[in-house]
C-alpha cells in the first residue's frame, strides 16, 4: 500500500546513556502538552518514568514483557485509530535492533499499515564518555566485573554482553544497520549534547515533522548517576565508579572504534 508521506512516526532508538529518559518521561508526563502540537506519544507499551519498553521485550521475547502494558497489536491499534500525524516511539532499547532487521520489518510494516513512514532518530556520544557511564550504570543493575575487565571485553569484542543485552559500540556499523532496514534518507543521527539533550532532540522533531515542536525548558535529569545511599555504602564495586578512562584506554579505543561521531551526524534539513 502507498504511504502518505505526511504522516511521520519519529522511532527515537537512544542509544543508551544520552538523555532518553528524559525525553520519556516529559512526554509521557505531559502526552496532553505534545498533542495540543499534534503529536502523540504512543500509550500502547509505554512503561511508567520510561519509553515504548513493552514493545521492545515483547518482541525480544523478553521476562519483563508485561500484556496488560501494550502490545504490538495495540500500538497498531492506537496508530490507525489516532487523529495525529506525528508520532514519537522512543526506547533506547530498539538501539540493539540494527542487528534484528526482522523485529524493525515487523514494526516498519505495523507504522505503514496505519499510514506512517518510520524516521529514525540516533543520538551518540563520544565513545569514551558512553563505556564510562554505561559501566556506572550497570553496577547499579548487577554487574559484577571490574572496570578494567569491562573496558578489555569491548576493546577485544565490540561490545558488552549484559542479561538480556549485548551492548555495541561500533557506531558506524550501527547507523549502516538502520540504513538497511529503512534508508539512508530516514535515518538522522544528533551528537549527544550533555548540557542540553531535550533542545536538540526535539528541534530534530520538528524538522521532520515540519512544524516546531516545543518542549517543556526546564525539566532536568531524569536518570541521575548518583545512587542510592545503600549502594554507596555496600555495593563492592562502588570504588570502581570514579575511575575513567586511562590515556593508553583512550587510544585503544580511538584505535577500536576509528569513526568519530562528527562523520556520522545527519541533521534533518
């Protein structure tokens, strides 16, 4: 069937550790602010202070898949019932999808059955500042090696196994995987601005779109790195979470991972 290029579902992927739970939650909190401008921030597999997460553990066949949350089918329903022609589907979660082209065909073909051409929006940061924050973050969650170890499986591997999770760090190879399944000409990557990551994101929107979409200025961070006192005090690796990167680090990474993020930017025009 013919797509009407008017109709744009925004597919916000992350990664990981650059601002999208912000974005989640503002425009989960405020679905009411955003649809006054005409855009719909899906119910259908919202998690509550998250993104579209349902969806993605539903396909991945994942333990924390919740029906009553939403499905896929109800995310169909929502797309093809709603009176909006701008839609945002954000979870950092669909980043692991540029290596399952066959979950991002089963979405592209559930948005153009309501309509919608699916546009990807990638927002990195340095490679150096992600291993660093994304470690500080899973020893929150479980994690249970050294940092010294965590840096040496991506440096050796290209990524970082993780429960459910296989953490990538090739940049390139992930902007050619959303190119595959959607082309180039969808695909938009933003560099990660760590003062600002709302302003940036949401003027990408509107580009796509084609009207400005305002956001709500002052919100903040809404997954801060400090942990819980309980952690600070008994966690075994709390002495872990201040290192950083080492210069030789650095330079096996640059030497890892050699396509610097300003080569990949692709603003919406």
């Amino acid at each position: 069937m013919s797509v009407k290029p008017q109709k744009h579902l925004i597919l916000h992927v992350g990664t990981h550790k650059t601002g999208t739970t912000s974005v989640q939650t503002m425009m989960g909190t405020h679905r009411d602010f955003f649809e006054t401008q005409g855009v719909l921030f899906p119910r259908a597999g919202h998690v509550r202070n998250g993104g579209h997460h349902n969806i993605v553990w539903e396909l991945n066949g994942d333990a924390g898949f919740d029906p009553s949350v939403g499905t896929l089918d109800d995310l169909a329903t929502e797309l093809r019932d709603t009176p909006y022609s701008s839609v945002v589907l954000s979870s950092e979660d669909f980043e692991f999808w540029y290596l399952r082209p066959d979950l991002l065909e089963r979405l592209k073909a559930v948005a153009e059955q309501a309509g919608f051409v699916i546009d990807v929006l990638l927002v990195l940061r340095p490679v150096n500042e992600y291993v660093e924050s994304l470690y500080k973050e899973l020893i929150k969650h479980g994690l249970t090696v050294s940092r010294s170890s965590f840096f040496e499986t991506i440096v050796s591997t290209g990524g970082y196994p993780f429960k459910e999770r296989l953490y990538r760090f090739d940049y390139a190879e992930m902007v050619q995987g959303f190119d595959a399944a959607f082309g180039a000409d969808h695909v938009f990557v933003l560099p990660y601005d760590v003062t600002d990551s709302n302003t940036p994101f949401f003027a990408a929107c509107g580009k796509i779109f084609g009207f400005p979409v305002h956001h709500i200025a002052v919100w903040g961070r809404q997954n801060p790195r400090r942990p819980p006192l309980r952690f600070r005090l008994r966690h075994p690796l709390k002495g872990h979470r201040r290192e950083t990167l080492s210069k030789h680090e650095l330079a096996l990474l640059a030497e890892r991972f050699p396509t610097p993020i300003a080569q990949l930017v692709r603003l919406p025009a």
